[in-house]
C-alpha cells in the first residue's frame, strides 16, 4: 500500500448530530449523522469514512469503549485510521497469521499440507474453531509463525504472544488491513500468471479466501459472529460482487482482559473486495443490574451474556456509523 494517502484521526470536524440507536437485535443499528452545511460534500468512501471518525470515537466512549481501526479503498490507495497503529490483542483474529504459514510452508516445500490440515483450516476460518487453530498452531511452530508471517506481509507491529497462546499474538487495526491487502494482491497475482482456457486448482490465497467468505453465523464454540461487518451487510450479501457485499470475514472475540471485552470485525467488501475495513473495541464489562463479577468465558458460551451482548452491539454500531446504510449504493462506492 506505499504511495498511498493516509489519514488518521486527529483535528475533528464539527458535527451537529450523531444518533445511534442499538436495538434488542446485534443487527439493528439505525444510524443517523449531519454535518455542518459548509462542509462540501465528501468526494471519495475513504473521505467519507474519515468524516465520520470523530463522531464514531465519541460514541463508543459513551458506551465505555475504545476503538481503533483502519479502511482502505484498493483502488485508489486511500487509507483511513483511528489509533490504526495501536497494538491490540488479536483474539480470534490470528487465525489468518496460522493459515498463512500454513500455505506457506505448503509452497515451498518444508512441510506439505494434508487434506486433515485443509478440513481444520476450513473449520478454523469460517466457524472460528478454536481446537482447529490450536493443533494447526503447535504443528506449525506455534508462536514463532507469527514473526514469520510478519516478516513476509511487513506487519511492524505484530508480535508474537509471550504466553505462547496464539489468542494473545498482539497486531495493530493497520496491520491486519495490510495482510488482507497482500492477500488480496497475492489471489491477483495467480489469476494473472493463469494461462488462457487451464482451469487449475484454488490457489492458497483463493482457498484461505474461499474459508473466510463461508463464515457461519454462530461459531463452533456457540457465540454470535454476527456482529460488526454482518450486521451492518447482512449474512446474504456475503460473496456476490455486489457494492454491499462481504467478500471475506475474520471475527475476534475475548473476555475479559483488565475486566474488558475485545471484539474485533475485519473484511473484504465491494467488487472485487475493493474495501478493507479493520475494526477494534475494547468496552468494559458492564451489567445494567450493577453486577461486578465477570463473565466465566474458559468454561461457558456466553453470547447470551448482556455485557457481550452490549459489547458486539458496540461494534456493529460503530460500523454502520463509518458505513451507514445506504451509502453503500451511493456514488463513490461502486
């Protein structure tokens, strides 16, 4: 992404209205935003998103929450971030770094994949299992994959987990937009290199692709996946090439670190995942009764939870905010 225009968050503009209003549904956020009549009207999606940061930060600290995150537009180069190169944990979200090394060592040679190792990729990136990641990550090298990962897609502030356990690697909203950037790149670059009338094999970066477009609404371990990118697409418009439509989609969930929820929503979206949208939020545990104890996550599935559910219900509000239904037809965005 070099040479590219970037944004981050920094003098806001003035904005005379911000309504975000979280229904019972993780899905239904109406969102309403009015800026100054002086301000032109935005004349690019990375502008438009950028427009909208200030209010969105605002929001989410309401709600006892911090967000960073970074959108990129492929075909222009623009980017946009908030606290984009703040290193955060990764949750569920290193899953892409153990696909990667998977493909990896399959290429060149060191150690050949199986079609045991393709079935737990499968189940690793579209239901988010985390038995699969786990034997995937201690048959790969475990927490030395993931400098190795960094290396190749020049992720400067990912760093392996101290503990060892992959769910703790640490990444930043900027690094994960630059992997799904270069991952994208890679999928081009075989489909340019492909001779004329020969259908071949999915490549590593389609097959990784492919998995991260067959998300599931729930994941293996019972919780909700639907909150962020779907809620905000919709799980219908996964993978038709349409301006609303999910091309890929990794999610991350984990409590409770410093009595916190993480939850991170990042993809691929409009014709040919022309979009990257990467976003973080770390919200307090919270209960409307003022109970203090945390939720038990180790031991219990716990999507039905009210501070994970106000925590995902964070996400997707703060999604829609940065892309508000209807915008996604609108002129810029095709």
């Amino acid at each position: 992404m070099s040479g590219s225009r970037v944004r981050e968050a920094g003098r806001r503009r003035p904005v005379l209205a911000l309504v975000i209003a979280v229904l019972t549904s993780a899905t239904a956020v109406l969102v309403a935003m009015a800026t100054e009549p002086e301000e032109s009207a935005a004349s690019t999606p990375a502008d438009m998103v950028a427009e909208r940061l200030g209010a969105v930060e605002d929001w989410a600290a309401s709600r006892q929450a911090r967000v960073s995150l970074a959108f990129v537009d492929r075909a222009t180069g623009e980017r946009v971030g908030l606290r984009a190169e703040q290193q955060v944990l990764t949750a569920s979200v290193a899953k892409l770094f153990i696909a990667s090394q998977l493909a990896f060592l399959d290429v060149t040679g060191e150690r050949a994949a199986t079609i045991e190792d393709d079935a737990l990729l499968d189940a690793m990136l579209s239901a988010s299992d985390d038995g699969a990641a786990t034997v995937l990550w201690d048959a790969l090298g475990g927490p030395d994959l993931v400098g190795a990962v960094a290396g190749r897609y020049g992720l400067s502030g990912t760093a392996a987990p101290v503990d060892g356990l992959w769910w703790h690697t640490s990444t930043t909203a900027s690094d994960i937009a630059q992997f799904y950037n270069q991952l994208l790149d890679e999928r081009s670059a075989v489909v340019l290199r492909a001779l004329p009338g020969i259908r071949s094999e999915p490549n590593w970066a389609d097959r990784i692709l492919g998995y991260l477009g067959q998300w599931t609404e729930v994941g293996a371990d019972g919780y909700d996946q639907s909150f962020g990118l779907p809620a905000a697409f919709g799980a219908g418009s996964v993978g038709d090439g349409s301006v609303g439509s999910l091309g890929a989609l990794k999610q991350g969930w984990m409590c409770c670190v410093d009595a916190q929820w993480i939850h991170l929503t990042t993809g691929t979206f409009g014709p040919g995942s022309r979009y990257i949208l990467v976003v973080q939020a770390t919200e307090d545990v919270q209960y409307t009764d003022g109970t203090e104890e945390l939720p038990d996550t180790p031991l219990e599935i716990v999507a039905d939870d009210e501070s994970a559910r106000h925590a995902r219900e964070t996400v997707s509000g703060v999604v829609a905010a940065l892309i508000p239904d209807g915008m996604l037809d609108g002129d810029g965005w095709s």
